[in-house]
C-alpha cells in the first residue's frame, strides 16, 4: 500500500522514532551492568517482601508456595511452577535468570524479583 | 445526512460496543493458542473499535467503550482483569483525545494506532504495578512496548483503511457523541 493512500503524516515518523528509542533503550540499558553476579530473590505479597532467598546459596531446587502461587527457586533462577489464577501469566513468564526482572501473578498480588546479592538489601532479613 | 436523535446515538454506541465485547472474547480466545507471545499480550482488536470509535463519534465515546469493555472483562474474568481493562482503555483513549485534533495534519492513523497501542500497554502495566504494590514490574515494559509497536502498526493500518471509508460512507459523518447539538430533530 502506498504511503499517500494511507494518508501519512510527519507526526507519525516521529512517533516511531520515539517509540523504537525508548524502546531500545530499555532492552539495552540493563546489558550495561551484567558480570556475574550471584542473585537474591524476593518474593512479595500485596508490596511487601513475603521472603528473600539467596540463591547462590542453594545446592538443590526449592519450592515456596504464596497465596496460590507455587515458586520454584534455582541456583540459576525463578519460576513460578503453578498457580491458582485464571489466566497463568505467571507460569507463562517462564525463568527469569537476570537481576532486575521480575515475574508478577496480578490476581494473587504475588511478585517475584531478582536482585543482585551485593546491593545493600532494603529488607534486611525476613519478615513473615 | 440528516442529524440523529440521542436514541439513535445510544443504539449506534452499543452496537460498536457489543463488536469490541465480541473481539475482546474472539482475541481472549486465540491468543493463548499462540505461542513465544509475552505473557498478557493482546493483539488489541478490540481496543481498535474504541479507537474508531473515538475516531467516528469524538473522544467521549471512545470513554465510554472503554469502559464498556472493561465492565464486561470484570464480569467475565474478574476483578484484577477488570482493572488491568479499564486502566488501558482509559489511557488509550486519553492518547486518542490528544491526537485526534491533529489527524490528517501532523499524524495520520498510523501514529495515532501505535500511540494508542502503546498507551494501552502502559496502563495496564501502571494498573499491575499498583495492583501488586511492586515497582520492579515495570522491567516489564519493555517487552510491553516492543509488542505494542507491532500491534499498534497493524492496528493503524487497520484504522487507515477503515476510519476514512466510514467516514466517506456518510452515516457517521454529523454525529458527534458527547457534543452539544446545534439543533435536533
């Protein structure tokens, strides 16, 4: 289809441009700060950390089971095995294995994040 | 084109509703079939007859589908569906209020189906994070965003085809919906 037919406009380019850049950016920012790093998950219900799990500390696959949501902590990262939800984005989402990425079960209001061990933690210890 | 009364206004505004109702159910359908998708990704069918809508009728009527769909995702699919529905849609429409002046001018359908497509994504994931109570969940934009600028394209070519050919067919053009009439009946 030809671009006049379509009626296109200037504004639309620059829609783009912004759009691809900032979209770019975001998927390039985080390779800046990559090395290896050993992760700590944290695990929250409704905002606040449920649980935070070192993971570089684990030798085998442990389970934890929040509100419904059935997580399945690696040495190497998170997944949520199973939910009760409807629709199951979380297990969808898959394994997260990067600091800063996160898995989140909206309905159940569980979200589960990976951060990297050596930042000083803003929850320090557990709180139940 | 002789002016339609509010009646007529009403049946016109759930007709489309009931079409965005019906593609909200059709992509809700499909789209889990589909796999590699990010998880919660839509094609945005059925904020594209929102965005006509908005396109036909003016900005309010754009409002008011968008709420339309998100009262029947709460019924259907719950309260967290509801929200995440009525946050896109809403934002959605937002963008189409600020660039419906401009169409034709400065952007043509293409931007505004993208800037919609992207506005829709962003709402939902504002709606999430507050939902959750979790900031880190907007790492997940970015995965959002690349796939709103696929959507939004095809989206915005379906409203470059679309919006002028209703238009020219002349049984939209003099409604305004929200608008004070100059005259009626």
């Amino acid at each position: 289809m030809k671009a006049e037919r379509l009626g296109l406009r200037p504004g639309d380019a620059v829609i783009y441009a912004v759009l691809v850049l900032l979209c770019a950016a975001l998927f390039l920012l985080p390779l800046l700060q990559k090395g290896n790093e050993s992760l700590t998950a944290v695990i929250t219900l409704n905002g606040e950390a449920v649980e935070t799990v070192d993971l570089s500390a684990l030798r085998e696959e442990e389970t934890r089971t929040v509100h419904g949501c059935e997580i399945v902590l690696t040495n190497t990262g998170v997944r949520v095995a199973a939910a009760d939800c409807p629709d199951r984005l979380c297990v969808k989402t898959g394994e997260i294995t990067r600091a800063g990425e996160a898995i989140a079960c909206v309905p159940n209001r569980v979200v589960v994040t990976l951060r990297r061990a050596d930042r000083k933690e803003p929850y320090d210890g557990v709180a139940w | 084109m002789k002016k339609m009364n509010p009646a007529q206004k009403a049946a016109l505004l759930g007709v489309f509703g009931a079409l965005a109702l019906a593609l909200s159910f059709l992509e809700n359908t499909l789209l889990p079939a589909v796999p590699l998708l990010p998880p919660g990704a839509k094609l945005g069918l059925s904020n594209l007859v929102t965005v006509v809508c908005g396109a036909l009728f003016g900005p309010p009527a754009a409002f008011c589908i968008a709420v339309l769909k998100a009262l029947f995702a709460f019924v259907t699919r719950g309260v967290t569906a509801g929200l995440m529905s009525l946050a896109g849609g809403l934002l959605s429409a937002a963008a189409l209020s600020l660039l419906l002046k401009s169409i034709g001018k400065t952007v043509s359908y293409l931007g505004l189906g993208v800037l919609c497509a992207a506005a829709h994504n962003l709402g939902q994931l504002l709606m999430s994070v507050c939902l959750t109570g979790s900031p880190a969940l907007l790492s997940y934009g970015k995965y959002l965003l690349l796939f709103a600028l696929f959507t939004g394209t095809l989206t915005g070519l379906m409203l470059c085809v679309l919006v002028p050919r209703l238009q020219k067919s002349g049984r939209f053009s003099s409604i305004k919906i929200g608008q004070p009439e100059e005259q009626n009946q």
